[in-house]
C-alpha cells in the first residue's frame, strides 16, 4: 500500500463511516508531517489509519493529536510492558529514542446542494479526521540519522504484531470515548503523566525558525510554553521539539 492515510482519506471522501480502520503490512509512501517520510519497510512495522467523524470545531480538531498520542503511547506499554512516554506533541518514545509517530489529517466533509436551494456550493457538514499511526514493532535497524528505535530492539525479542494492533485499536476506541463523554480536560490530565517534554531545555523548530529553552508547561489547549534565556515565555502552537539526544540536533 502507499500510504494508509491515502487510503483512509479516500475512503473518507467516498463517504465510509467513523471507525473505519486501514493496516498495512507496508508502505510504498509513508507519510510523516510536513512532507517528510515515514520510514515503512515490510513485516517490521504497523501502519494504521482509523477514521474519526468528530463533533468539534475546527479549532479543536488539533486535541485530536492529544487523544492519539495517549492511546498509543499506553498501547505499546499495554502491549510491550515497555514505559513509553511522550515528546510534545506526540512522538511516542521509549529510552528517548521515537518508536511511534502519528500523523493527524483532517479534511471537511461536504455534502451538494440540490439545485433547487439557493446555492449550488457544497456545503461543509463538519470534519473527517483520519488519524495515522506508525510502530516500529520489529524492526532490527534503523538509518544512522533518525533517532528511532523499536519495541523488539527494546524487549531484545520480536512480539506479535498483531498484539500491538489489538491494544492500539482498544486504547484508541477508550481514550475517544472519554474524550467525547468528559472532555478534553481528561485527555491532557493522562498526556501530562507521559509527557518527557515539561523541564527540560530544548529546541523547538517552529517554521524556519529555532527557538532554545526549556519547556515549562503545556497549557489546556495543548500550546508548549518555553522558556527563553532571557526569562521571556514563548507560546507554542505548532512545532518540533529537538531534544539533546536526537541526532537531528
Ligand atoms: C511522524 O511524522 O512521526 C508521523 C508518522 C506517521 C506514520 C503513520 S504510518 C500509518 C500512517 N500512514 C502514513 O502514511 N503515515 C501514518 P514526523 O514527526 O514528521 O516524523 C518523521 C521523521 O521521523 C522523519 O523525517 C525521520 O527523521 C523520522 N522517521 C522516519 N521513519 C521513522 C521510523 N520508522 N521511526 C522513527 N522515526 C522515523
């Protein structure tokens, strides 16, 4: 398969309902966030998409992230026993190193007026969001210059990939639920506990932009608060978070 978002998106526009999920045992393009790959090579990892028709306004579509990274982040541990955590604002590690990635695109959904109301536009009805998730289960190597790592170089032995699969899809079905039935509040209460981001310094790319501090805070809305040199506090909204063991600094 190319990319099992494509495919989930697709399926989206072609009107397939919420819970709708893609697996792929492979991808020909994997897809991480703006533009860049997601490293997919055959048997080794899960590549997931499930397809979510959430109630929310576009400005809340991004808690949606915040949903994905604590079910996968306890799904592996469900699954692994390993203790996972959570880099801002949701890569999935283990002993620092990214053994997860997520990828959350949204679209809206449209439906055509008859040509007998006043206009002929399609008319947004709300958002499809599919949520893309990619384990590293067991792969043996990765490229020298992604800081990665995976469940089976972890535990030193492979686990059943369809183990991983089961616990994802568990975590994810609960932690929407609860999103849904006691809001976003919950969410982050749970990201908070795995979050490995809050205290230390870092450098955050933001655009073209690095920005250095130290992460205090993640606010409600899921903005990270850094502190600069200079005491100054930058909210931010949307970015990547280097830490001193990524090769990538
Ligand atoms: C992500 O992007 O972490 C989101 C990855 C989402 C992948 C899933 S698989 C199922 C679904 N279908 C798709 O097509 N995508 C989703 P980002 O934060 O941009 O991280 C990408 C960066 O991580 C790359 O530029 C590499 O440096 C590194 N990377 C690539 N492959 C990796 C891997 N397998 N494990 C760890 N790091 C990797």
């Amino acid at each position: 398969m190319t990319s099992t978002n494509d495919v989930a998106l697709r399926m989206s526009a072609e009107g397939s309902p919420e819970g709708t999920v893609v697996v792929a045992g492979e991808q020909t393009a994997g897809k991480g966030r703006h533009g860049r790959t997601w490293s997919s090579p055959p048997g080794e990892g899960l590549y997931l998409s499930l397809l979510l028709r959430p109630d929310l306004l576009q400005q809340r579509l991004g808690e949606i992230a915040f949903v994905s990274s604590v079910a996968s982040a306890l799904a592996i541990k469900d699954a692994s026993g390993l203790p996972t955590r959570i880099k801002w604002p949701n890569d999935i590690l283990v002993s620092d190193r990214k053994v997860c990635g997520i990828l959350v695109e949204a679209r809206p959904s449209t439906i055509n007026h008859q040509p007998s109301t006043v206009s002929r536009q399609p008319l947004t009805i709300g958002h499809s969001v599919v949520v893309g998730i990619g384990v590293n289960v067991n792969n043996q190597s990765f490229p020298p210059e992604i800081s990665a790592t995976s469940i089976a170089l972890e535990l030193g032995r492979p686990i059943p990939m369809q183990e991983v699969e089961d616990a994802l899809l568990a975590q994810l079905v609960h932690w929407y639920q609860r999103f849904q039935w006691e809001g976003v509040a919950v969410v982050m209460a749970k990201w908070k506990e795995l979050d490995a981001t809050v205290g230390r310094s870092m450098e955050v790319r933001v655009g073209d932009e690095i920005i250095s501090g130290t992460a205090v805070d993640v606010d409600p809305g899921g903005n990270l608060i850094v502190e600069l040199p200079d005491g100054r506090l930058s909210n931010i909204s949307a970015g990547e978070v280097l830490l001193p063991t990524d090769s990538t600094v």
